[in-house]
C-alpha cells in the first residue's frame, strides 16, 4: 500500500467505559503530529451512525479544554452506537453508503474504539474496503469493562470499573462491621457472559474488608449450595456480603435473573434482577434479612474512580493505533502483552481483526477457587496491578467538569 | 456545676455517614488537649451497648497513623448501635448500670453522636443523670446522611452523600447520552422520610447534566401523575433520568416501595424497592424500557467521595462538643447556623437536646418545585456549598486506607 494523506475518522461503539474518551484523547492528540498523512480529524456522531448519516465533530474546531477534560470525562461524549452490519455479500447498502462518505470526505484512516462487536464491525468494515479497492487502513482499538477481548491481556476500561467495584466493595463491608449483627447484603455487578468485572468485587479483601461469597457466570449457579455457603458464612459472622453477575446461569444454561418467576398485578414477569430473586429467597425460605445493591451504570461511567495505569493505557492504545495506521496495518486491534517479571509492564502489539471479532475470553479455571465462590490468588495478581494510581477528577464545586463538544461537520 | 476531672466517654450511634469518625477524630484530638479536665478517651464499641458491656476503645492506646485515618473512614470506626432505651421511670436497669459503668471509669463527659434516636439516647442520659444528681456533662454530636435534625442549617455526613449523589447522577447522565435514543432510568436513594438527599441529585444539574425528574417523600406520589411526567419527558428527549427517595408515599400515607403487589413463587410479599416497582409499571404498562440503580448503603458509605466542607464541618462538631462538655454545658447538641451573606460561613452553636429528641425537619415547600418533581433554585442555593471541596482518599495500590483499632479496655 502506498503513503496516504488524507483524513482520519473515528469513532466510539458499544457501552461506555469510564476511559473510552482517553483513547479518543490518544488517537486525536497523536493524529495532529502526523501531518505528512493525517490532515483532520474527523469523529463520527454515535459511532458508524454518524457516518452513514454525516454528522462528524470536527476536531480541530474544538475548545482545547474540552479535549483535555476528555480524559475524566465517561460516557461516550461522541456519541455510541449498537449498530449490526449485515456481511456486505447479503446487503450491500451500508457499504456503498460507507465508501460514498469515505471518498466524499477523503477518509483514509478509519479507526473503530469498542467491544467484541464494534471490532465485527471493524472488521466487515476493513474486508468491504479492501474487497472494492479503497485506499483505506482500518484499526480497532480495544474497550469494555467486560475485559473479555481475546489476545489481549486486558481491555482499556476494565482497570477504572474494576477500582470502582472494588472500592465500593471495601466501603460497604465496612460499613456492615458497624452493626454486631448485621445482614446479607447482595451487590449485582455487570458482566453478563464474563465474570472479570465481578471478579474485581475480590481485590477489596487485600485491605481486609471485602465479600465473603462472590459468583461468577463461569460458575453454574446453584440455589442450593448457594443458601448452603450463605448459612454457613451467615452462621459464623452474623453478616454477610456477596457479589453476584448480573449473568449468572444455572447448570441447564437459564440466566437465574430472568427466571425469577416473579409476575407484576398483570401477569408479566418482571425483568431482570437476579441480586432481587436472591435476596428474596433469603428473606422468605431462611428468613434472613438481606438487601440488595445495583450499580448499574454506575460501574461505566465513574470516572471519579478512574485508575491511572487504565487511564494511561487507554490513551496509548489510542496513539499506537493512530502509528499502526499510519504505517498501513490494515485489519488489526492494538493489543497489550504483560511483560513477565516483578514490576507490572505493558508491550503493545496488534493482531489480525479476523480472529477477534465476536469471540468472548472468560476468566480461566485457574483463577477461580475449588468451591466456585470466589477467586484464587492468580487472580488478584492479575487484577490489581490494573487499579493502581488515581486520576484525580477535575471537580469545580464539588461537581466534575466533563468535555462538551460541538457538532460541525465541515464540507 | 463544679469543674470535673474524669474521663471521656464518646460513642457513635445509628446508622453511619462517610464523616461520622472525623467527628470522631475531632472529639480525640480535642479532647486530650484539655488535659485539666480529661484524662483518658474512651470509646464505647457499639454505641451505648459497649458502655452497657463495657467493651471500649482506649484512644491513647492506639497506633496514631489510625487516628488520622480515621478523617477518610466510612461506617462506624467503632461500631455503631440501634437501642432504644426506655424512659427511666418505666425501666431503671439499663440506667443503673451506666451509672455504675460512669462511676466505675470516672466517666464525667459523655458525648454521643448520632441522628434523631440517639440524640433521644442522649437527652434520656442526660436527664437521668441529673435526677440521680451524679455529675457529668453530656452533649450531642449531630450526625445524619438524612439531614433531617432540627435546630441545625444541616447535619455533617449529609453533604458528602450529596456529594456522591450528586456526582453519580452526573456519571450516569452524561453515560446516558452515549445513544441516540435511551432508556428510562430510576435511581432509588435513601431517606425514608425526608428527601434531602434525593433532592440532591438536582446539583448534578449545575454542570448540565443531571436528572430529569425528582420525587421526594414530602410530596404524596401519585402514580398516574408520574406516568404522565415520565411519558412528556421520554417523548421531547427519548430518555429520562429519575431519582426517587426509597421512601415516596402515596395520598393514603402508604409507602409506594412495599405495597408493590409483587409475589414470589410462595406467595410472599417483595420487600421494598419502590425503583424496581416504577421501573415494572414502565415496562410492563408503557412499554418503555426502564432499568434501575439501588445505590443502597454505598450512599453513607462512599469515604471516596466526601466533601472537604463536611469533613472539615464533621471534625469541628467533634472539637465544639468537647469544648462545651469542658464548659459544663449539659444536655445540648452541637448545631451550625448559615451567616447571611454571599459567601458560605457557619456559626457553630449549641441547642437542648429536649427539643431536638424525635423531632424530624423535612424539606421545606419554597424549596420543592410547584409541579414537585423537582427542586427550585432555594434548594440549589441550599445545598451545593456542602458539597464543596474534596477530600482525596488515601489510595494505596488503588483501595483505601481504612482505621483498624483496638478494643482495649484498660482498668
């Protein structure tokens, strides 16, 4: 392929994470020293929508605080999108609407920032282009909180939702010690095919306060010995505080938070909820009170718990994806590589688009303890190198400042 | 009443705030600088229980580094209680035991810190240690996420749960917009009778990002008035945020969250969770998909979040208590009232704790908006200077430093 110049598009896909903007931050504020190739820098409005519908933040235009304020900012402040492209051989449309866009606005770096399906979309996205000729490098940049990207030791995003939940996890237990006797509370955690966000909920016990029972969606769930542990850490602390996937699936493959079995006055089964359906059957079948936790968003979008070294590295991936682009690595993901030694380091790389999207990595056997409630050592290991170092919030008024940015597609 | 030399006795009660042990730190370090009339701080382990069993921390035993941390510590440091003692005239046991714990320990000051029950505590101690003519001081340390204490502008705890309200609401907000068309989203947050910590979310507004919707327990619930709220909102913006206080009733005085009319599979009634319970009528009746956030405890429990105006308020109640206790002002809780002007300043006082007993202050109407789903500038102008400042936690490896003491009852 031969030396580009032209324009860059980028865009954001999928959930938010607390740093997906600090990869933006990364890509536009590498994109801007390569002007031998790159001449603007285009983002795209709610992800591939933006670009089949032209609407573009031009970045060049913006206010240069709000760049800066995007590396506390979460959320998506371009805008996100779950959009499936059918394979162009099925519908061509989106395509020829794609290349229109590419040609009209002389797009010849395309890089997509998300999860396992944004990286599909990457994908089709690079083989469309490659398939009609289009001078184009296309680059994923990784991101989830989900952590379950392949060939990559872990996701941008995961580090901050992974410091949140376990902070929170550490406040609440201690908050628990103040009663005597206390409750079962249930806290519900994000995830639903990969335990690595629950799995976090563990690194609160390094200090000392953390859960005593934590469920995995690796795990199949059973109710049974389920009740069985609770009674047991019940019976010996008078309290007792419990992490559980939103995903959670019995051995039958039946997500245990839809399977409630609880009807509203019109007969309809209400949704969701599996700390809830737990929570119940401890209050009604044990009679022990419990109360349960859901995060929720909240687990994406606290950037005021955002962990440096995720910081960090959400804004390389970022830079190196701008660098593979310009050095015409088409069809690749920026990938992070653990350096093995004492001292947690990261080597960045690229692997082929082909082989991760859609595919989901779980957290491995060996990371999960004999009774499958809880994790082992190799785990915490793995984990809280992830969370370290604190990127302090802009606060203003006690309020954090987050990036506004304008919509001015420029012809 | 002659000058007193004796001990201290301190202790936390009810539920707690991220800042009810910088009060605690503030009772500590004051106190052993009154060396006239103080010599040894103790500290009763669960409240008036540990007076009771006579389990108390000895403050000059501990290691001094857990002293300072006590400034980022959430719960209760020391353990915290919920005992209602009974009048004295009805039951005089519990009575004649403190007096022969008091007696025991030379305890002279006696300074309780806690929310409307425990200053109940406080006042019935109080009196009874006056009838039966033993000499010591007993005064009130205000403390409560509810904000609900008469005779006080506010309560310390409550502006670092706003804080964390407020700033979760903008997270969630901003994540919200990530997509062009949205979800409902309802957040539950506590206060069972006063919404002033519901009320709170409005400040994440300040920034432009906050909730659409607010309803507090002082305004009768009326679910076909929310549907036609949350119906005009999601259709101008295909989005909403709601915040809701746990504890909205309806015209009849019932609360909305318990009678939700949900079973499970044996017939029993759902406990709480007036969140869920909204979310189904949307889901179910509107056909609009809803989810839901239960922050739960983590709201009186997020240190990560404290506001620098509350620890530093939290701290000097802690230090006022001891001064009046040394000055011999019996039978008062420590109050703050807001000094006119532009500026926020607060004037540390003293009121009889026989008016503040059982007394709850809710929001006032000037500060609730005439359709009361939301807040007017009065309640903006109210509470954002109590979020103000923030106090960083002491991160280590990405968690929090947390105060582990010593129960050591020396004899």
């Amino acid at each position: 392929m031969s030396k580009l110049k032209g324009n860059l598009l980028y865009g954001q896909s999928g959930g938010p994470t607390s740093v997906i903007n600090a990869s933006a931050y990364g890509v536009i504020t590498e994109a801007i020293k390569n002007t031998d190739e790159i001449e603007e820098v285009y983002v795209m409005r709610h992800g591939i929508q933006g670009a089949l519908n032209e609407e573009f933040f031009a970045m060049t235009k913006q206010d240069p605080d709000h760049i800066e304020f995007l590396k506390h900012t979460p959320g998506s402040a371009f805008g996100s999108v779950r959009y499936k492209m059918l394979d162009f051989k099925q519908d061509e449309t989106d395509y020829i609407r794609l290349l229109y866009i590419f040609r009209k606005y002389n797009i010849r770096y395309f890089l997509y920032n998300g999860g396992n399906d944004s990286m599909d979309t990457c994908y089709k996205i690079a083989e469309y282009m490659k398939h009609v000729d289009y001078d184009i490098v296309v680059v994923g940049i990784p991101k989830t909180i989900d952590n379950d990207l392949p060939f990559t030791d872990h996701t941008p995003g995961y580090g901050s939702a992974a410091k949140y939940v376990a902070n929170t996890m550490q406040e609440v237990a201690y908050d628990m010690l103040a009663y005597p006797k206390g409750k079962v509370t249930i806290v519900e955690i994000m995830g639903r095919h990969a335990g690595w966000l629950t799995a976090a909920a563990s690194l609160a016990s390094v200090t000392g306060y953390g859960p005593d029972l934590i469920y995995l969606p690796e795990v199949p769930f059973s109710i049974e010995k389920f009740k069985a542990d609770v009674r047991r850490v019940y019976g010996a602390n008078h309290q007792c505080l419990i992490a559980v996937s939103e995903g959670l699936i019995n051995e039958e493959g039946i997500l245990i938070g839809s399977s409630s079995g609880l009807k509203d006055a019109f007969g309809h089964f209400q949704l969701g909820g599996v700390s809830s359906k737990l929570s119940n059957i401890l209050n009604s079948e044990m009679r022990i009170s419990s109360r349960t936790i859901e995060l929720g968003t909240t687990q994406r979008a606290a950037a005021h718990m955002q962990s440096q070294v995720d910081v960090d590295e959400a804004i390389e991936v970022g830079r190196r994806a701008v660098r593979y682009a310009v050095k015409g690595e088409h069809g690749v993901m920026v990938t992070m590589t653990r350096v093995k030694g004492d001292e947690y380091k990261i080597k960045y790389g690229k692997h082929p688009l082909s082989e991760i999207a859609n595919v989901e990595r779980t957290i491995p056997k060996t990371m999960i303890n004999e009774d499958g409630n809880g994790v082992t050592q190799e785990f915490i290991d793995y984990a809280l190198p992830l969370i370290k170092g604190h990127n302090t919030p802009k606060f203003k008024n006690g309020l954090q400042q987050f990036s506004t940015l304008q919509v001015n597609t420029v012809e």
